[in-house]
C-alpha cells in the first residue's frame, strides 16, 4: 500500500499544468470587488408571521401530497 502511495505521489510530480497567463480578460481584471455582505448567525429569527403562516401552508400541502402518494396502490402503476 505504501508503494502504491510513493508511485501516485510520483506521477503527479510528471504532471504539465496548463498555463494560466492570459486566460482573464481585461474587463475581468477591471472590475470592481463584490461588495460582501454578513452571513446570518444560528439564532437569528428573520421570519415574520407572514413568512411562518406560508411555510406552514406549504407543510400542509407536503403532508397531503405525501398522503396521496401513501395510499396509492404501487402495483396499479406497472
């Protein structure tokens, strides 16, 4: 096994990497940075009662879909 790791670890030192001078435009080089925004922590609670009452409808519905596939007969459809 560890032969094997010293003959792959040796390929890759035969490798040719592709030449990267070039390869980005001036436009690309020109632009502006992104502007970066914070990432949301864990406990924050973003949600509104409007956001709650859709994700709730939309469990309902996944319940009822899940119902209906339940009590289809599988070997009907074949």
């Amino acid at each position: 096994m560890r032969f094997a790791i010293i003959i792959l670890l040796g390929l890759t030192g035969c490798t040719t990497f592709p030449a990267l001078e070039g390869t980005i435009s001036d436009d690309a080089r020109d632009a502006p940075y992104p502007v970066l925004t914070a990432r949301p922590t864990a406990g924050d609670s973003t949600t509104t009662p409007d956001t709650d009452a859709d994700l709730q409808a939309r469990i309902e519905a996944l319940e009822r879909r899940a119902e209906v596939l339940r009590e289809t007969e599988i070997g009907a459809l074949q």
